[in-house]
C-alpha cells in the first residue's frame, strides 16, 4: 500500500519543518546584523595571534561540521525510516531537520564569536555565507519526506 500524497498535502506536512528552518535563520541573520549595526564596541580586540589560532580552529570546525551534518542527517533519516514505533513521518522528520538546522546555525556563531573576540567583518561575513549555504543545503526536502512515508507504509503493510 503507497501513500497517495498530493503537493499541498506534502506543503502542508512540511510547513512546520520549513518554520524551524527560518526561525533559526532569522535567529542568525538578526545576531549578524546587531553585529553589522552595534558589534564594535562589544569586541574584546584580542592579540593577532590569539585570533589566527581561534580563526584557524573555527574553520577547521566549519570544515568538520558540514560532512558531519550530512553524516548525522543521513543516519537520522534512515532510522525515521526503520525505527519502530507510532510516531508519524512528519514528527519523526521534523527531529531530522532541527538538528541539522542547529549545526548549521552553530558555523555562523562561530562567525560571530570572531568578530566579538576582535576579527574583521570579512570573517563574519564568511561564516554566515557558509551558514546561509548550510540552510540552503539541509533545507527540508519532499523527496525525503516522501521516503520517510513510504517506507513506514512499507513497514505497516507487513
């Protein structure tokens, strides 16, 4: 037995997910623009060579997290297919995108957390183009919605 779902049903079960989407970006956007706007004196103006090292980390870690997140969503998707229990596709993808959502959200405040501790606004800029890339990326997706639901279709037909 396949679910029949038609665009607006899918719209609809995906409005929720695409909410927690822009939410957080909205979150970002309003931190890196109070940072565009009123950031310079709540910088702190470390050494040059303290920020280097804090720079390089942090890139290092936005580097990390993009494959982990893809890694983390894929596992998570698998298992809203197999998982057992009652819970519906909508609720069991919506645990799926938050979490990526929230890593992606976490490499634009790394981006802030240079520019509070005395970096340039390129880097601000850098790590909340990367963000904003991490949105576009692990955005809620229909395809993936409709695997979690045929597959617990598949699994109750049984």
């Amino acid at each position: 037995m396949q679910p029949q779902l038609d665009n607006a049903q899918i719209n609809s079960d995906l409005m929720a997910h695409r909410t927690v989407m822009v939410i957080m970006a909205t979150g970002l956007a309003a931190v890196v623009a109070a940072c565009i706007l009123q950031g310079e004196p709540w910088q702190l103006h470390w050494p040059e060579e303290r920020l280097i090292t804090y720079r390089t980390l942090f890139y290092a870690l936005a580097i990390i997290i993009f494959p982990l997140t893809n890694l983390i969503r894929y596992i998570q998707i698998r298992l809203c297919q197999t998982m057992p229990g009652d819970k519906p596709a909508k609720r069991r993808y919506l645990a799926a995108v938050a979490v990526s959502m929230a890593l992606v959200e976490n490499i634009g405040l790394l981006g802030v957390a240079l520019f509070l501790l005395g970096d340039g606004y390129n880097t601000l800029y850098i790590f909340t183009g990367l963000a904003a890339l991490g949105f576009i990326l692990y955005r809620p997706k229909p395809s993936e919605y409709l695997n979690i639901v045929e597959a617990l279709a598949r699994k109750d037909g049984e």
